[in-house]
C-alpha cells in the first residue's frame, strides 16, 4: 500500500502527481490566479467511480487533499491529438 502526505501548503501541488480526496484518486489539473480566494481544480483517475471534477479552495485542499507517495502521472504522446497516461505500479 502506498503512503499518504497530507498537503499542508498548496504550492507543493503537482500535474505529475496522484492525489487521494475522500477515497478517490484525483490529478491536479490547475488553479485560479485569484489572490483573494484562489481555486484549485482535480480531474478524477479513469477507472474510478467519481467522474466530474472537483473544485477545492485552499483551506478545503489543506484538510482533504493527501498525496500518494509512490505514484506519479507520466504523459506520453501517441499522436498529435492524444496524450496517454500511464501509472507506474
């Protein structure tokens, strides 16, 4: 089983990292550049069970958001249309 770090500073988010968000795996896709009340957007793992994207602020991403230490998103280019991904296990 891979470990979790649980995200106390949302600078540390990564595009090539896996993040686990009440029992789901999630890939951090981006944020808003708001100063005030800046947002952060995660994009669901194909396979899992949830479906749409999720929309955190900060002080939501600081208490539900948990790194999976050990697995890490790698893009590949198939054409130049596609992007796969792949999970190293």
């Amino acid at each position: 089983m891979n470990n979790l770090t649980l995200i106390h500073d949302t600078t540390l988010l990564s595009r090539s990292k896996i993040y686990q968000i009440n029992h789901t795996l999630y890939k951090f896709v981006t944020s808003t550049t708001d100063v005030r009340a800046p947002q952060y957007y995660f994009r669901p793992l194909p396979g899992q069970r949830k479906k749409a994207d999720l929309q955190l602020n900060a002080a939501n991403v600081k208490r539900r958001v948990w790194e999976v230490q050990g697995m890490n998103t790698h893009a590949s280019v198939v054409s130049t249309q596609y992007v796969q991904l792949a999970l190293p296990l």
